[in-house]
C-alpha cells in the first residue's frame, strides 16, 4: 500500500515537474521557422508600416511600424523576407523593388529562422510588447522581423475578401479627409470601427482603365468642390501611405494615413494587377523560380536526383511551364535568393538536366510552398544543391540571359552571402 | 639691341612657366562646386544610369551607370545629391522617394564639393576614364555629386525634345521598337536606338492607361510582326531588364505616353505629391548674409533653392510670419523630436528679391530678407536651411528626416553603407 502510494506520489510529482517544465521551455524556446518546413501563417506576429527603405537585392528594408503611440516618432524598423516569403501590389506578385517607398503594408513576420545569420538586427523575443518610450508606444520593433507575408493594401483586402466603405467625404481645394471602414464583402452583423483618412489633388483615382484625379470627380459632380458629401457605404479598394498629419508633437494627430490611390471597380484593380503580374512573370523568367531542395539522390560520376519544392505565390502560368521531360537548370541561390554564380549570366554554372516528374502536394498548401515538388535529374550536380539549401531551377523555355551584379556572388565573399544588419542606421 | 633680345626671351620664358604653372595646378585642382556658389550646369559631367538603390533619408543612392562595355556587370555606383541638387519625374519635381527602382535617369555630377564630409565614396578625380573589364569606361565616375537628376521624359521635355517611333514588331504582346530621340520640331537627325517593351509596359492616351493588348485590340498595332510607325511622336519612361542574345545595353520601355494630355496629367499628379511634401518639409535654401543685432535678433539674407513649382515660392510675400532651421547637407531639419519648428527661428519676411538675369540651376533665383528676434545656431553664411512660410502646415516629420542627440553619423553619414563589388 505504501509502496503504491509511493508510486502514485512519485507519478504525481513526475507529472507536475513535467508540467512546470513545458511552460518553461515554451518561454526559452519560443516558435521559429524550421529549415525544410514552411512555418504555419497563424503563427506569425502581424503588423503594419509604412515602407521606408528597401535593399531590394538582399531582399530586406525597413518599415515605420505602427503602434500604440506617435507614428511619426517611430524609427524605421528593420524586415528581411524569408526566402520563400511573399510580396504583393497591387493583388499581384511581386520584388521589393517594385513596391514604392511610403506604402503602408502588411506584414506577417516570424523570429529569426538563425539568428546568427541574421541580416537585420536581432532582438529580444518578448520586444513587440515593451514601450519604446518617447511618446512611441509599444509595438513598434518586434523581433518577429522575418516576413513570411508583406502585402500592400488592396492585396491584403482581397486575400481576406474585405472592402473599404466610403460613408462620408469632406473637401476643400482638392484636398480633405475621408471617413470609411474595411469590412467584409460578405454582410455580417458586426459593426466595424471607421476609420478618418485623408487624401489631396495627388490621390489617383482608378476607374476601368482611366486614371483621374479629385477634379474630375468635382467636375463630373460625383464629389462637391467644397465641404461634405455622404457617399452611402460606397464599396471601393484603397492604396494607402502615411503623411504627417498637423500638430505641434503634443497635441494634433498621432497616425492617420492617407489614401495614395482609390479603385473605384473591379476592373480597375484587376486593371492594376495585369500590369504587375506580367512585369513579375517577367522579372521571374529572367531570375529563374526559387525553391528548396528537399531531397538529393546521388548516382555515379557526379549524377543526381535533385527533389525541390518551388516557392509560392507566383502567377499560375509560371508554374506551367515545369513540366516533366522538360529540359531544365537548377543553380545554388542563397536566402536572400541571389544566384551564387553569375559572372557569365547563372545558366554558366548552374546544373543542367530534366524535369523527370512533377509533383503536387494535395490538400493545405502553407503559404511560403507552391505545392509544387520538381523532380530534377541532373548528371552533374554543383556544390550547394543539397537538401534545406535554397535553389533557382529554370525551365529551357525560360530566356538564358545575365542578371544584373548586385543580384548574384562572386568570389565568395561572406559578407556577400550573409549580409551585416550595419546598414540600418541606429537612432 | 641684346638687352631687348634678352628681355623678350625673359618675358618669353616667364609667360611659358606661368602657362605650364597654370595648366599644372588646374590639373591638380579641378573644379569642385564651392560654399555659397550655384556650380555651372556646363561644368558638370553628364552620365545615365538605371536607379538601383535609395537611401531618400540622406538623399544619397546608387546608378548602374551606361558606358562601353557589359551593362548587367556595372555595379551600382554611389551617388549624393548636392544640397540645391534638383530630381525631375516624370515632367515634375519629385523626391528621390518618388523614383521607381529600375528607372533610367540622366545625371550631371561634380567631383565631392568637400571629399572629407561625402556620404559617397571618393575615386580618383580621373575615374570615368579608367576601364573596368568587360563592364567598360565610363561607369564609375568621380563626379557623383549630382546637381541635376532627371528621368527619361523629364530629359526630353527640358532638351525640346521627343521619341520619334519609327517601326514595331511584336509577338505575344511583347517585342521591340526602333525610334529615335530628336528635336521636336527641326534639328538633325538622330541615331536609331532598339528598346524592348512587354506586356506590363504602360501606355497612356488622354487619362486612359492603356495595355498592348488594347492598342492591339484598337488596330493600332499588329498582333504579331512589323508595322512602320512613321516617325510617331510620343515621350517614353525608360527602365533596364536584362537581356537575352548577349545584347550588351539594350534599354526597356516602361511607359509610353501618346499626347501631351497624358504627360501633363502625370507631372500634374507628380508635382501635387512634391508640393504637399516641401509644404511639410519647408522650402530649403542657404544662407547668404546675416546681420546681427541685439539681444539674439539678426536679419538673414537667404537665397531658395530651385526646382520647384511656382506656387511654392509665391508662398513667399513680403510681410509674411514665417520660421527657419537649419539643415544639413542631406537637408535634415537639425531638430524635429517636437517637429521642425519647436527650435526654428521665428519672424518676419521684410523683402523678396528676384535675381535679374540667367538663374544658375539650383538656385529659384529668389532672395528672402528675414527678420528674427532669436537667432538659432546653424544659421550662418553659406549653412542650408529649410523655410516655412506660417501658412504651411505645421507638422511633425519622420524621425529618419531630423537629426536626433547630436550624433555626428547622422550629420555626416558614412559611405560605408554602399557594399563593395
């Protein structure tokens, strides 16, 4: 009896030191993307901020973020995108670069997959939720700054099927401010927050395939010329920046965005999304399609089965050209999904092969994946095409041409494939 | 009889020492803008390149700049905009914040006015002579302290000029076009460039924007093959992408405009966006005299830098309230934790002068008189300053745009940032 109360104390004790314990290492060992897995979106911490540097080659910038306190006083806060991390404008794939300096986007981002590699800076995991001081509120630097999913506006609300409501303009001299809600396009009966935002004579206005501007509107008397109109729940997609907004520092307005751009139609944001899928299908071709290596089969004398998955959010018609028994390239890419060869264009000294087989996963895709799983064989596999390692892979109908010399490695200069955070300037 | 002989061989050999002395030192000394002088736009080397990084917080950045040899192996080389350094987008004023990466942009650059404060890196004053391998001459020149920074349209309308198409071909929505750039109206003929175009290019008639497949649609161009486009006037945006075939340069088409409405609407839209930021940044300048008076009063004499729309500088009235900071080089407003005009100077504008004559580039050509009972540090002779007539909003501006704690790295920011290729 003693012995099973003994057994029963101890099996007690065991469970409750276990249970002491999982909290504990849950808060040492807080979640970070795995090599090989692509980290579920609903882990990620989300925020938004307004765009204010970009070092498009490295794939990484910096964003103003938005938090509890004065927007203007934030500094501008170091992102880098994971190697299978999405951009889109404008409802459309996208490179940083194409992304202009002042939109406010919306990011998805995770701690750093390593942070000794890290190229931004690394900081404390609990960072999101402290006070940045200064009037800055919290939430301004989190060190979820690995940004699986970075979205402008209009993206962001047709990926969740929301819209913006216009319920009331006020105007005078081509400027004013604009007082509406994002909700979704499916009716419920939850009451969204509005939101007051302004907009002046250089707010481009989109409808079908014509660009006009505020005067038009008061010319064609859909908009009066001066004071407010109520515009009924009119449903539109807004681009949306930051200006400063008037006020002495202590008193006036601590954030209200203003509105770049208003998609008056379907067409017109469709419109928008045209010109930048082709220009990324485009810039695709020319770079080649990123993935990872999930498998290496060696064979003899430098023969090998390269399995990969491609990365995501790519327009359809880019993965249609993987198809088997298509003759192909596979070259080494780093995370910031730079070439590690390019000298003499990456077709030099990538591998060469056939597209044996192609693969597509069923069911969830996590974001980041395509679902795609290319199986390569090649009879002369390079060094850096091994599996969790990141790689280009181009179809033969896809143009040989060189990249430009800040988009690949040479001579293999660490700094090059792991570049510093020392360019973020320290405020 | 020998005593002239002698003279005249004295003279003879004092005039050649000075030519050689002089000839000497203006090699060792070439030009350099200095304080206080607008440097001649004639002076200036001229260079384009595609825009391939920006630091718009320091007004700094990085061109592939076109020379004679492989375009995709130049590597971006450094660029610094002087302080009254003017950038022109599409027709209008703009910020370096306004310009598309990828953009080719036409530069007029001097050597570093004080090489030990660049924010550049410093070459060798002959450096656009030196080859670089395969990438050529040209691509990598010392003067990249840049007066004039201007995109493709904004070139062709201050040259009088436009893109005369003279045939496309296509397939699939993408092709080529042969034109080329002239004066509009007479001069000589001009050489024949090919630039690509595909299904993202932009097209813009009146307020339409317009894809290939609507011009297609139209029966304006053909679905596929040549099609003479007799000598079509049109203005063209002009990007870079990499090209198949081993074509060293070829240069892309972003956008084209096909009249005159639809320029005007984009520098119409361009230069709304620049006046409502000089409106919330202040117009800069420098500062040319200043007259000390008692207690902390002093009367300042600046001249507005230039390059902006016209309705800005008409904000400038005598009698007018106004305040003045100083600002650096990069145009940093010294303070702006409370905004810009927490520290400034406040007072009175008591005349606006009009410079008779050519206005240099860089400078409005407009002097102001301004009245302050208490005169901040930083605004000095030859220093840069930002002005704010009282009506413009007052508003707090972005922490990278001030300076924060005196910290010397933000004043005088370090070249360091640009990666070595």
């Amino acid at each position: 009896m003693i012995r099973i109360q003994f057994v029963i104390g101890c099996a007690v004790l065991c469970l409750g030191a276990v249970l002491l314990t999982v909290p504990v290492s849950a808060e040492e060992k807080p979640f970070r993307p795995v090599a090989g897995q692509f980290p579920p979106l609903e882990k990620a911490h989300a925020y938004r901020g307004e765009l204010v540097f970009v070092d498009h080659a490295n794939r990484r910038g910096s964003l103003r973020v938005e938090g509890s306190g004065k927007f203007y006083r934030n500094d501008p806060h170091p992102f880098a995108m994971l190697p299978y991390g999405i951009v889109r404008y404008h409802d459309a794939p996208v490179d940083l670069r194409d992304v202009p300096l002042g939109t406010v986007l919306h990011a998805h981002g995770f701690l750093p997959p390593n942070p000794k590699i890290s190229a931004v800076p690394v900081l404390p995991t609990n960072n999101k939720d402290k006070d940045a001081g200064h009037y800055r509120g919290t939430g301004i630097f989190p060190a979820e700054n690995h940004v699986l999913l970075l979205e402008d506006e209009p993206s962001h609300c047709r990926r969740k099927g929301l819209i913006w409501k216009l319920m009331e303009v006020e105007i005078k001299g081509n400027e004013g401010s604009i007082l509406a809600r994002r909700e979704p396009q499916k009716k419920n009966e939850k009451k969204y927050e509005p939101e007051n935002m302004t907009f002046d004579a250089a707010t481009r206005i989109w409808r079908g395939r014509e660009s006009i501007r505020i005067s038009d509107l008061i010319n064609e008397k859909i908009w009066p010329a001066n004071g407010k109109k109520d515009l009924s729940d009119q449903t539109v997609l807004l681009g949306i920046t930051w200006k400063p907004a008037p006020g002495d520092g202590l008193s006036g307005t601590f954030t209200r965005f203003h509105i770049s751009d208003i998609w008056l139609d379907d067409k017109s944001i469709e419109h928008a999304a045209y010109f930048q899928t082709e220009k990324h299908n485009a810039f695709i071709r020319s770079r080649w399609m990123p993935g990872r290596v999930e498998e290496v089969t060696y064979g003899k004398f430098g023969r090998a089965t390269v399995t990969a998955t491609l990365f995501g959010g790519m327009d359809s018609t880019l993965y249609d050209d993987f198809k088997k028994d298509v003759g192909g390239q596979i070259n080494g890419a780093e995370n910031t999904l730079k070439h590690t060869a390019g000298h003499y264009g990456p077709g030099h000294m990538a591998s060469s092969g056939k597209i044996i087989r192609v693969k597509k996963t069923r069911g969830e895709i996590p974001m980041g994946s395509s679902g795609i799983h290319v199986h390569f064989e090649t009879d002369l596999v390079i060094e850096a095409i091994r599996p969790g390692r990141i790689v280009r892979i181009r179809p033969d109908s896809w143009p040989k041409m060189q990249i430009p010399r800040e988009e690949y490695l040479f001579q293999n200069s660490p700094e090059a494939r792991f570049p510093t955070p020392d360019i973020f300037p320290k405020y | 009889m020998m005593r002239l002989n002698l003279t005249r061989w004295i003279a003879a050999l004092h005039l050649g020492v000075c030519f050689l002395v002089s000839n000497a030192s203006a090699q060792e000394k070439p030009f350099r803008p200095e304080a206080g002088k607008f440097p001649p736009l004639a002076q200036a080397h001229g260079f384009r390149g595609e825009l391939t990084f920006v630091d718009h917080a320091n007004r700094r950045g990085s061109l592939r700049i076109q020379g004679e040899g492989n375009y995709f192996r130049n590597a971006p080389h450094p660029f610094a905009m002087l302080p009254y350094g003017v950038i022109r987008y599409q027709g209008a004023q703009a910020g370096l914040r306004d310009i598309p990466i990828g953009t080719v942009l036409h530069a007029r650059g001097f050597l570093p006015p004080d090489p030990k404060l660049s924010s550049v890196p410093v070459l060798p004053v002959n450096n656009r002579n030196k080859t670089a391998g395969y990438s050529g001459k040209g691509i990598a020149p010392a003067e990249n302290h840049l007066i004039l920074l201007e995109d493709e349209p904004s070139f062709c309308q201050r040259e009088g000029k436009v893109w005369k198409l003279q045939e496309v071909e296509l397939q699939n929505f993408a092709g080529k076009i042969v034109a080329r750039r002239e004066p509009k109206i007479g001069g000589t003929k001009a050489e024949e460039e090919t630039l690509t175009f595909d299904a993202a290019t932009r097209i813009w008639r009146g307020r339409e924007k317009l894809e290939v497949a609507d011009l297609i649609a139209d029966g304006i161009w053909p679905a596929s093959g040549k099609k003479a486009l007799k000598d079509q006037a049109v203005l063209l945006g002009i990007t870079w992408k990499p090209t198949p075939s081993n074509i060293f340069t070829r240069f892309h088409i972003s956008d084209i405009w096909l009249d005159d409405v639809a320029m005007q609407r984009a520098a119409h839209n361009q230069t709304e966006t620049h006046k409502a930021f000089i409106r919330t940044r202040w117009m800069p300048g420098w500062i040319d005299a200043v007259e000390y008076g008692k207690f902390g009063t002093a009367t300042i004499t600046a001249t507005l830098f230039g390059g902006m729309d016209e309705s800005l500088y008409a904000d400038f009235k005598k009698g007018a309230h106004a305040q003045m900071n100083a600002v650096e080089s990069n145009l940093k407003h010294t303070h702006g934790a409370y905004s810009p005009a927490h520290m400034a100077s406040k007072g009175q504008i008591l005349e606006v002068t009009k410079i008779k004559g050519e206005i240099p580039l860089g400078s409005s050509g407009i002097q102001i008189h301004f009245k302050t009972d208490l005169i901040i540090e930083g605004i000095r002779p030859g220093r840069n300053i930002r002005v704010r007539p009282s009506h413009w909003p007052n508003v707090n501006i972005p922490r990278e745009e001030y300076l924060g704690d005196n910290n010397p790295l933000e004043r005088f920011p370090s070249p360091a940032i640009f990666p070595r290729y």
